[in-house]
C-alpha cells in the first residue's frame, strides 16, 4: 500500500511538472514573460525608422518589426513626454492639437531612436524611446516646448530634468495646454 502512495505521489508530480512547464512555455511564445525577450537596444537603440502610423500626440508605430511582440510594427511611446490622449470614450481637451503636431514632426521623415538601457519598453509593450529628427532636434523636447505634453516623471530617465524645465517653460508662456481652462492641471 505504502508503495502505490509513492507511485501515485510520483505520478502527480511528474504531471504537475509537466504542466507547469507547458505553461511556461506558452506563457514565453506569447510574450507573457520577459525572459525570451529580445534584445532592445541592439534592435531599437541608435536605429533609424519612419512613422508608420501615429496613434497619439506621445505614441506612434515605426517601421521596424516588433520582434518581441511578433508584429511587423514597433508601437513606440515618447519617453518622459504625457501628452492628452485620443484613446478614450471622448478625447481629453488639446489631444487633436498634439497627435496633429506628432504627424506634422514625424510624417515623411526618417529619424533616429534612442533608448535607456535601465527600461526599455512600458507596461503596454511598447518601446520607450527619444526620437531625434534629421535636423537634430528632438520631438518628445518639441511637443513639451510646444506645450502639447507634460513631462512624465513617473519613471526616472536621463533628461527628467530638461523635461520638466521644458514643460515649466510652456506654462510661463502659457501655451498649448497651459494656454487656457481646456486642461486639466
């Protein structure tokens, strides 16, 4: 008797392993877990994309193959920028004004993404990242100096700084959201 509880104990386990193995595996092929994840800053970090399709004032698609989430798209967000957003039952007040501004910086342009090795990507997936333009100028600094977007400080990143002073600019000159009662502060 004593026996059969042993085989039957070794049984289950050998089952339960098996299963939770098998989880972990689907988990992995479907980007559930980040330990299959691949490499961002050699694929993002320095490489040059063009807009494939800008979701929001702070989001777009670029055209690099989004290995991670085996999509033809990389959806990259702006890093340390919040701009109004368009995804919502209704769009929050100046969020036409920065997606429109977005598509104007980005459209027809190839630029550059730069990447903070420390986080690479958001909870959503997407890539974070600085978008530097052909001319040099940056657009997460632009849509901050054009009052389209505060500075995000949730997460620490090498230009927190220079964000916040851009966005503290904006608001002395009282421009895009700090223009007027359409925002909320």
């Amino acid at each position: 008797m004593r026996f059969h509880r042993y085989r039957l104990r070794r049984r289950i386990i050998i089952i339960a392993g098996a299963l939770i193995l098998a989880g972990l595996v689907f988990a992995d092929r479907n980007g559930w877990l980040l330990v299959h994840q691949a490499d961002d800053m050699s694929a993002y970090h320095g490489m040059k994309a063009r807009a494939v399709r800008v979701i929001d004032g702070d989001t777009i698609e670029v055209s690099i193959a989004d290995a991670l989430n085996r999509k033809p798209a990389t959806r990259v967000h702006l890093w340390g920028v919040d701009c109004p957003e368009l995804a919502r039952p209704t769009a929050e007040p100046w969020a036409e004004e920065a997606s429109a501004y977005t598509r104007s910086l980005v459209s027809n342009f190839e630029f550059t993404l730069w990447l903070e090795s420390h986080q690479t990507r958001d909870a959503y997936g997407a890539v974070l990242a600085r978008l530097e333009l052909p001319d040099g100028r940056i657009v997460n600094e632009v849509v901050l100096e054009q009052g389209l977007a505060r500075a995000d400080d949730r997460f620490p990143h090498a230009y927190l700084t220079r964000y916040a002073q851009l966005e503290n600019s904006a608001r002395r000159r009282r421009v895009g959201i700090w223009s007027n009662g359409r925002t909320s502060q």
